[in-house]
C-alpha cells in the first residue's frame, strides 16, 4: 500500500500564493463565495490564513 504524506505546516507565503491562484481558477465574482469554498477545499491553507492574519 502506498503511503501519502501529510503536510502538517504550511508556511504563510506559499498559503498566500495558493490563495491566489485559487481565486484565479474560481469563476464566481464573489468574494465570500471564493472564500466558502476555499475554506471547504484547502482547510488547512486557510487555517494558516486565518491564523496569521486574526493577530
């Protein structure tokens, strides 16, 4: 079987730059809804978002 590896840490540029290219690919023109649907698809490149950015 093969094994997969889990990232635990992402750091805050490469959360960043995923972000964007996320919203690049999304065709709705809605801010929230991009943002609903990045937090269901890439919970834990949100997390590191929201982490960084609720200081």
């Amino acid at each position: 079987m093969k094994q997969v590896s889990v990232k635990h840490s992402i750091s805050l540029e490469e959360a960043e730059e995923h972000y964007q290219l996320s919203s690049e690919n999304y065709s709705i023109d809605s801010a929230e809804s991009h943002l609903a649907y990045y937090r269901d698809k890439h919970p834990l490149y949100y997390r590191t978002l929201l982490n960084h950015y609720s200081k």
